[in-house]
C-alpha cells in the first residue's frame, strides 16, 4: 500500500507525483478538445420531441381537486407545517391512468392536469409518446400511504403485493412502484408551466396506516419492524441460495448483525446470485420507493416542475438514452432524498436547474454488485444550474460498478446558500470502494463557483465524508460492505477555472476544512484474493483554481495511493501551490 501523504500549504508541490515539467519533456499530440464531445451531448439531447397535436385533460375522466388541511411533515428534528388532501378527497389516480391510456391507445397526445390540488392514490405510469403535463398551480399531492404502490403493478407476489421491477441503490428487485414510472417506454415527457407545477411525494407526512411517514422508516422506532431494524421475512441464505459453500455464504452475508435487514439483505441477495423474480420487497418491507424511476426508457424530457418530499431519490433514469431534464427544482431535504442519479444512462443533459436536496445533488451512477448488466453511465453533460444543500454537488457513485466516464460539467454554481444550517458537503464528489468496483474516468469540470465554500464546520480527520470542496474517496463506507473485492479504477480527472468563497464563522472565514482530497484505493480494505492489484488514482489536473481558504491551512490538501496528479496556478488561502 502505498504511504499517506499530507500536503501541507505552499509546500505541498513539492510531494506531488508528477510535474508540468516531465510532462513537457516528452510532448504528446494534443488529443481532441473533450468539450466538442459535450457540445454533441447536448445538441443530441436538446432536439425536442414530438407529440400528437391532442390534449387530453385529466377533469375529462372525472378527476376532481380536493381541498386540504394544515398538517406536520416531519424527520428527526426537521418539522414544518404543510398542507395535505383533507379526510374523504377524491382519488384522481383512476382518471390519470384513464387519460394517460387513452393517449397511448389514440397514437400518443398531452395529458393535462389542469390548476388545482389533486390527490392521487397511486402511481403515474408514463406511455410512449405520451406527453404529461401539468399546468401553472397544478399540485399533485401523491398518497403516503405505501399500500396504494403495491396495487397496480404488472407483477403479483401475492402478500407482498402487485410490484414493478425497480432498482435500489443499484441493486434489481420487486418493489413498490415508484410514484412516477416508465418501464422500456419512449418518447416520453412530464412537464409542468414553471415551478408552480409540483409532484408532492408527502413523504413526511403521517397518514395513520400504521407504517409511519416514508422518512421514518430509516430510524428505529420502538417495536416496529424497518429499515433500521432486522427484518423477519428475509430468509437465510442457505434456504434463498443453497448453491454457495459455508465460506461464499459467510463472506456474503458478513458480520454486521443486521445483515438481513432489508438494506443490507438486496445486496446479498445480489452477491448470490438470486434471480430478480426471487427478490420480492414491497409490502412487509422498507425499501423506500424513488419518486420518479424510469426504467429502459429512450427520448425523454423531464422539464420546469418541482419536486417537493420525496420519499427516496427524486429522479431515477436506469438504462435510459437521450435525456435531459431541464429547469427543474428539487426541494427535498428527507434522508437519500438525492436530486437526480443517473444509472447506466448514454446520453444525458441536466441543463439549467436547481437543487436543495438531504443527500447528493446529483449522483451518477451504474450498478452494484453483480447487477452491472446495464453498463455504464456514459455522456452526461451539467450545465448551468445551482446546487445548495446535499451530500455532495457533482457526485460520481458509490454505485457504479458499471463504470462511469465522460461526465462534463460547466458554468455550475455550487451557491450553498445555507450554508449556516444545511451546508453543501463537498462541491465535486466521486466515491467508491472495494466492493463498487468498475472505473471512474474522463470527469471534466470547468467554470464553476463556489461563492459560499463547502461545509467549513471544525471536525476532525480527513475530509473525506464532507468539508472538501473536491472530494476523491475510494474508501467510502467500506464497513457497510461485506464484499470487498472489486478495486477501482480511477483516472482522467480534469478540472480548470474554479472559484471558491469564504463563509464568515465565529473563528474566522473558510472556505472548506481541506481543498482537495484524495484517497486512493486502500489496501487493508479488501478482502479478496492475494496478489490482486490495488491501483492508485491517477491523471488529475487543477488548473487556474482558487480553492479560498480551508480551515485546515497545514493540510489543505491530502492524497493517498496516488500519482500523476498536476496543480497549475492553483491558488490556496492566497499562496500559489502550483506543482514545481
């Protein structure tokens, strides 16, 4: 393994592992501009789709508003007042399924849904060439009760309910439905008319069906079984996967003393190589649905809506091509409420919106486990948006054992607005570790501010979790793994023209705790054969960057099981820090 280095202020250069100068000795053919391949992203993605000329209200299947009532979403200690549907509200999800039919049956058209409060007690499930779309003051406000998403789907597994075929955190399974879902659909839109146009997934809201709010399920309550808790419906191993020997079972199912609970159960399932149709959640279980998945889906545009509690991640794309999703504002703060995970997706643009979100803003991503059948995340173009509260801004993982490459990001503005209360943790983020495995590589960054810093709050250790404005992270959360025996791969890291903030703090103003982490693949963590090769990352280049002023001003920056990384006019609390 190689040895942790620590850079500290000004002499920092002087530990890098590579240097302009070497470089420059050897001259190279200047390889094509990788921002034309992006200019290509997004002229493929901005050709706009094409609808049937026929609008098709929702009010003309009977759909009806309905009136609401003050009520409290909360999580942990976040409580707000909000408004929900009133006892006895007329359930619209009949006459959207009804309106959304009779498009797809008539050769495609614009299902509206017109101004109004509208309850919907199920799932919206988007047709090719159907275009939904809601108006100026349309409010959807989906049920929160998880039994009206074990209804309507295409498959039945008896008490666990009518499912979809879903995937979660990067793992295939029967689960409840997402409340917005397409299944191998295209060309298909949701819109609204600006931001008064909201998908409200109400997932902090109590509504007495014995469960508890969508959030809840994440904390142990007292006496009942969730997410945070040993579920006993997961059966062992050695009935679900006889086919393993004691010591594939044992390092399959590891040493956590929850590992049949259900989030840490998927993943097993995964290793042992339980068929899809086998891994039934949904009623009886916690896994939390996404509030929009669309699953196979080609063409797609998702634009000028908002998204408001979600139960889970908010925009889920897997296997998807040719999409953008475009002046959309996601206001989620519960927990994984990640704004927008691309998964295994070709071709993508996410162009001009706005996040504040209780996890990652975006998070691209390509599989766990042995569910890589999918591929890679590849193409993606980020452009011209805002990100302020979240895990991370830019995230690339932790589920990507697809491998993810050519991802560009440009003019982003990681304002961090609350940053006294809800900060941003860290502006670029990639994260994986021996179990993800696949490659990060071909990450491009350029002309991006930070006006606010990053979560600049004193705390100790490496800034690996949060506090970084760039964060590279190969160890994370490697305990939450039992499986440890897939390095990866990370390279080609380019980021140029970033301007950071400093936030005024009791002690002084800072713009992050570190400016740049990097923690390569270690060693210790994996658990698979001897003698397997544990690569450093490599090639990353900071150009013309100015990272403001970090807390920790002797290691501001740090890397572990690195090389060839290349600092150029790279500006730290005002000192230049360029590579020698």
């Amino acid at each position: 393994m190689r040895r942790r280095r620590f850079l500290h202020g000004a002499t920092a250069a002087g530990a890098l592992l590579a240097s302009r100068a070497a470089a420059a000795a050897t001259p190279a053919p200047a390889p094509d501009d990788p921002w034309q391949r992006a200019q290509r992203i997004v002229e493929r993605c901005m050709r706009p789709l094409v609808f049937p000329d026929r609008d098709i209200p929702i009010t003309a299947f009977g759909a009806k508003p309905c009136a609401l009532v003050p009520a409290t979403s909360a999580w942990r200690s976040r409580r707000r007042d909000v408004l929900t549907p009133a006892p006895g509200a007329a359930d619209c999800y009949p006459a959207i399924a009804a309106a959304i039919a009779a498009a797809a049956k008539a050769g495609g058209g614009r299902v509206l849904v017109p101004a109004g409060s509208w309850y919907c007690k199920g799932p919206i499930v988007l047709r090719s060439n159907v275009h939904v779309h809601l108006a100026a003051n349309a409010q959807i406000y989906f049920s929160a009760d998880p039994a009206d998403y074990a209804k309507y789907g295409d498959i039945d597994c008896g008490p666990a309910g009518r499912l979809v075929l879903s995937r979660w955190q990067g793992n295939d399974l029967l689960n409840y439905s997402p409340l917005v879902y397409a299944f191998n659909q295209t060309n298909i839109a949701l819109t609204g008319a600006d931001w008064t146009s909201v998908l409200n997934g109400q997932a902090g809201v109590d509504v007495g069906a014995g469960t508890g709010p969508w959030w809840d399920w994440v904390d142990r309550k007292e006496g009942r079984v969730n997410a945070a808790t040993v579920n006993p419906l997961n059966a062992p191993l050695e009935k679900v996967a006889p086919w393993l020997t004691a010591d594939q079972r044992a390092l399959v199912q590891g040493t956590h003393p929850r590992w049949n609970g259900d989030p840490r159960y998927l993943p097993a399932l995964s290793e042992a190589g339980v068929p899809v149709a086998r891994r039934v959640f949904g009623i009886g279980h916690y896994l939390r649905p996404c509030m929009i998945e669309l699953i196979g889906c080609s063409d797609v545009l998702l634009d000028n809506y908002q998204v408001v509690d979600a139960p889970f991640w908010q925009h889920h794309p897997v296997a998807c091509r040719n999409l953008r999703i475009s002046r959309v504002n996601m206001e989620s703060l519960g927990p994984n409420n990640d704004g927008f995970d691309p998964e295994s997706c070709d071709t993508v643009l996410v162009d001009r919106c706005t996040f504040n979100t209780g996890d990652d803003c975006i998070a691209i991503k390509s599989g766990k486990n042995r569910d890589t059948q999918y591929g890679a995340t590849r193409n993606v173009v980020i452009q011209d948006s805002v990100m302020n509260s979240g895990h991370g801004g830019i995230t690339l993982g932790s589920e990507m054992a697809g491998g993810i490459e050519h991802v560009y990001a440009q003019r982003i503005e990681f304002r961090n607005a609350h940053w006294a209360t809800e900060p941003l943790g860290s502006a670029i983020r990639l994260k994986a570790n021996m179990n993800r495995g696949g490659f990060l590589r071909h990450l491009y960054v350029r002309d991006v501010t930070v006006p606010n810093g990053v979560d600049a709050r004193p705390r100790p250790g490496i800034a690996t979790g949060g506090g970084a404005i760039v964060t590279i992270d190969c160890d994370y959360a490697a305990g939450d793994d039992a499986v440890r025996t897939r390095p990866t791969a990370v390279s080609d890291i380019h980021i140029a023209n970033l301007r950071a903030g400093n936030a005024p703090m009791a002690d002084g103003a800072f713009s992050c705790r570190q400016a740049v982490v990097i923690l390569g693949p270690v060693a210790s963590s994996f658990n698979g054969p001897a003698g397997t090769p544990i690569p450093p990352v490599s090639n990353v280049t900071l150009t013309d960057c100015d990272f403001g002023t970090p807390r920790n001003g002797k290691e501001p920056i740090y890397l572990h099981n690195v090389r060839d990384v290349v600092l150029t006019r790279v500006t730290i609390a005002g000192k230049l820090v360029d590579s020698p």
